[in-house]
C-alpha cells in the first residue's frame, strides 16, 4: 500500500512540475522564466531519485 501512495505522488509532482514548465512557456517574463526553471528543477530531482533506485 505504501508504494502504491508513493507513486501516486510521484505522479502528481510530475504533472505540477510539468504543468510549471507549460504555464512559464506560454508567457513573457522574468518571473515566469523563474517559473519554468522551477519545473524543470522539479522535474530533474524527480529523474535523479528515480535513477538512484534504480542502478
């Protein structure tokens, strides 16, 4: 059951980082810049845990 949260959410955080990254694209500015880079961020931390179970 455990495992079964923990994937959902991971899920979750994917598709707010995701969601970070589309919204930031859309539009011009400095802060929605910070906001992609916040996504991104998010989403290579997600790739970094994921890597480390799995070597």
């Amino acid at each position: 059951m455990k495992k079964w949260i923990v994937r959902i959410i991971g899920l979750v955080l994917f598709i707010v980082c995701l969601a970070l990254v589309i919204h930031g694209q859309r539009t011009v500015g400095a802060g929605y810049l910070l906001e992609m880079l916040a996504g991104l961020v998010g989403i290579l931390i997600m790739l970094g845990i994921y890597n480390k179970q799995h070597q």
